[in-house]
C-alpha cells in the first residue's frame, strides 16, 4: 500500500520536492559567491554597501572610509621602505594585512609600528562598512601618518615636514563628508605616538610635525599607540603583538596554555640600559633584576638587541613569569606591557602614564585587578624594592590577577579576521576601537544638538583627567615642563 507521500513523489513530487530544497541552497551560494568577489574588487566599501540589507547588525555601526589618494598612504609606504637604521627594514611591515611575516598558530614578526597597517586592511573588510555617506556613523581617514613623518621626525626643513599634513587636511576640507561636522565624525589612526606630530615650536631641530595642531586634527579623533595625558582627542589603543588568532577557538585555546603554563620566575625584564635618559628607574629595575635569584633578565643590550625582537624569545620569558616590569620606555608607554600580558604575566608598572591614563578603553578602570603599581620614586640602588613588593603578593591574588589578564586578552589582540567567518569571530582590540569611537560620534552629535560644549562631559576623558589631578595621588607625574 502506497503512502501518499510515496504516490506524491511517483507522481511529479519529486521535481517539486527537490526545487523547494534547491531552491534556497542555490540562493545561499550566489550571495555568498557574490560576497565573496565583492570583498576582492578594487571599491570594497561600495561592494558591502550593496549587501549591507543583510544584516540589521550594522545600524548606527556603518563607517564611511574615504578614499585618499594613494600619496596619502600606498605611496608612502613605497617610497618610505626603509623607514630608518633602529626600526630597520619595514618592507614587510604591511604583509598579512600589517601582520608582517606569518611564523604559523596564529603568531606573526608584527612591527609595533604597523597600527596604521592593520587598521587600514581591517576596515577593507570591516563588516558595516559603506560607500553611502549619509549611513555613515563615523568617517575613516586612512592616511599613513606614522609612515609619513618617520624619515624626517627632526633634523629637517619643518615647511617640508608639514607639507604633507597640510595637503592632508586640504584634501578633507574640500569633501562634502567633512562640512557636516567639521570633521567632528572624522577618525584616524597614527601608528605612532603622540608627541611625533605635536612639535612645539617651528625650529626645525625640534622634534616631529605639527599634525595634532593643525584645527583640522584637533575637531578628529585620533587613535595612536600612546596618547597625550592633557589632550581629548588621542586615545590610545593597544599596540599591535605578535598574535593574531584567526577564531575565537584559536584564541581561548592560548589563553587556556597560559592560564595554566608553569612559571618558574617571580618576575622578569626584557629590555636594555638608555645611558643617555636622565630617568635612572630602568638602570635600577635591570640592577635589580640582576641581584635577584627571583628574576629572569632578557638583556637587549648592544649585540643582543635582536633578543627583543624575537616573538619566540619574548614569548618564552613572559609566558615563564609571575610579574614582567614594565618601566618607562623612550616615552611614556612600552609595546612590551602588551606582549607580557598576551603571555599571562601580570604587568608591573612604575608610572600611571605607561598604563592607567592611556588605554582607557581598553584596559579595565580598577588597574589593581590586573597589575602592579610601584611608584618609580621608591626605586633606590641596591634597595630590593621590587622582590620586596611582589613577594608579598599571595600566590591566591597573584592567581587571581593573572585570570583578569588572560580575560583581558580579546581586548588586547588584533585578530587575523582575513580568512574566518561569522562564526569564527570575537570582538578584538579593533572591535572595541570602532564601537568606542561610534560612540562618541554619536555623543558629540546629542552634545550639539543640545548645545553642549563639545568634548566638555566626555566620560572617558573626564576619567583620564580625574586621575592627572590627582585622584589617586597621581598629579606629581604629569607637571607639564
């Protein structure tokens, strides 16, 4: 006896059963097919924005890139290759997207250098990005700064060195994306910090250009590896590490390895003596180091220097220690805090300014939860202070403490999103960047509607500046000279 889908099927069902199936399968792989050559056309912000119905994730998250003439950056980057002798070789700065040279799992030879590099290429797939300006929440300007002003920071003709800057903001005034705010909805990244383009004077032996000056820059929000601790519109996000997970998979898989790795030193240190810097708490932090059977030191010294370039060697120290010291470096910040924390080691700084007023976005408020603060001015030869102050952490809080910096983790890394899907993603150090930069568009915005003085109850500056006055004791550190 014969089912009646049995009769169904013998009778032309069949076609019709297998249409309805097929149907649909072969819409899903044409949009996908189509995503796909979209995403390697030469005008990837038009391409999404034709598919950008797909998806109600990207209202009020659309970001308009524009499309700089190439001497704005591609151009850049060609002339300027070797960038200089103490970077060295930057011609494969920008391979894998900014990334530089694949090494396998993940891990990649990133320059600290490349944010602008890997921003650039992550908003080419930036998943709500738009050609349609009136969709746009915020506005990208791709231009290459840190690439730019590297070969003449000082030392040169400063008109020659601010020419580019000004042709920049030329360039953008004249654009009709600019009148409606002012550029007020206008980002960019600088893969450099803050004070190589915040020249004082017009001498031209001092140092760097004067592109945070220019009006134009000072209405945009700029994201640099180390921001001014007295300006509203730098903020800081993380530099760029050697790691780069493709998944979420990849990346709960690391943090898993050094959540649970053995540690054999208290503390350690990787970096060399600055004999010409007048701050002797790095001379005092490598004596230290040296005295204490508790500390690993990575000398970075003279031949040595490669040692800290290395992603395996850095890797090993950090992933191999309680407490990685984290002193100034030439400036405030040091690439080094963030290399220690995607190792699972607790950083320990010495000034609020390596740290704590930086990275507001991305690092938590209560920096007693993932770090150590010891006030560089109770660093004295031959003290001990420093094996003194950690050993009296239990290893119960230190354990505790090391879980908020592998929790941190996702925060802190830009992941390799080149090749993975939906599936695969988590919200990076970029992720977080653009939201927060959306967000404070869409503030300044409310701000004038209202009448509200621009930038005036900006809550994470507000929260930079509590901490510079003095809100916990701090204000010493940032006397402006």
């Amino acid at each position: 006896m014969l089912t009646p889908m049995t009769r169904y099927l013998r009778h032309g069902g069949r076609r019709t059963l297998s249409r309805l199936i097929c149907f649909p399968i072969a819409l899903y792989c044409l949009i996908r097919l189509l995503l796909f050559f979209s995403f390697r056309s030469s005008s990837p912000a038009t391409a999404l924005s034709l598919f950008s119905f797909a998806s109600s994730r990207c209202d009020g998250r659309y970001v308009f890139m524009h499309d700089l003439p190439p001497r704005f950056n591609a151009d850049l980057l060609r002339d300027n290759c070797a960038l200089s002798p103490w970077v060295g070789d930057a011609c494969h700065f920008a391979d894998n997207g900014g990334f530089g040279t694949d090494l396998g799992d993940g891990w990649y030879v990133t320059s600290q250098f490349a944010l602008e590099f890997i921003f650039h290429d992550r908003m080419r797939r930036y998943e709500c990005l738009t050609g349609d300006p009136a969709r746009a929440a915020a506005f990208f300007v791709p231009f290459y700064a840190g690439v730019e002003i590297l070969p003449h920071l000082w030392g040169t003709n400063t008109t020659v060195r601010d020419a580019v800057a000004l042709d920049l903001v030329r360039w953008l005034r004249a654009r009709p994306e600019w009148a409606a705010m002012g550029g007020r909805d206008h980002f960019m990244v600088a893969g450099r910090i803050t004070c190589d383009f915040r020249r004082q004077s017009e001498e031209d032996g001092d140092w760097g250009s004067k592109l945070f000056w220019l009006p134009e820059l000072q209405n945009m929000t700029t994201l640099l590896i180390e921001s001014s601790p007295w300006q509203e519109n730098d903020v800081a996000i993380p530099y760029p590490t050697y790691f780069h997970p493709s998944t979420a998979g990849e990346l709960a898989a690391w943090q898993n390895r050094v959540r649970h790795q053995k540690r054999p030193w208290l503390f350690s240190f990787a970096g060399a003596p600055r004999p010409n810097n007048t701050d002797i708490a790095r001379d005092v932090i490598i004596e230290q180091c040296r005295a204490s059977p508790l500390c690993k030191l990575l000398d970075c010294a003279g031949d040595n220097a490669h040692e800290c370039f290395s992603p395996r060697r850095i890797t090993e120290l950090f992933s191999s220690s309680v407490f990685c010291l984290q002193p100034l470096g030439d400036s405030y910040t040091r690439r080094s805090a963030f290399d220690a924390m995607v190792g699972g080691c607790i950083p320990v700084f010495f000034h609020p300014g390596s740290a704590y007023v930086q990275y507001v976005w991305h690092l938590p408020r209560d920096f007693r939860n993932y770090s150590v603060f010891i006030p560089m001015e109770e660093l004295k030869p031959g003290n001990g202070a420093i094996e003194r102050a950690l050993s009296r952490i239990s290893p119960e809080q230190a354990s505790a403490m090391r879980e908020a910096v592998v929790g941190m983790m996702p925060s802190l890394v830009y992941g390799n999103k080149r090749t993975t899907g939906e599936e695969g993603e988590f919200k990076d150090a970029f992720d977080l960047a653009v939201e927060k930069v959306i967000e404070r568009v869409e503030k300044r915005k409310r701000d004038t509607k209202q009448g509200i003085e621009q930038d005036a109850s900006d809550e994470s500056y507000n929260w930079k500046k509590a901490l510079l006055n003095g809100g916990v004791g701090w204000e010493h550190y940032f006397n402006q000279k």
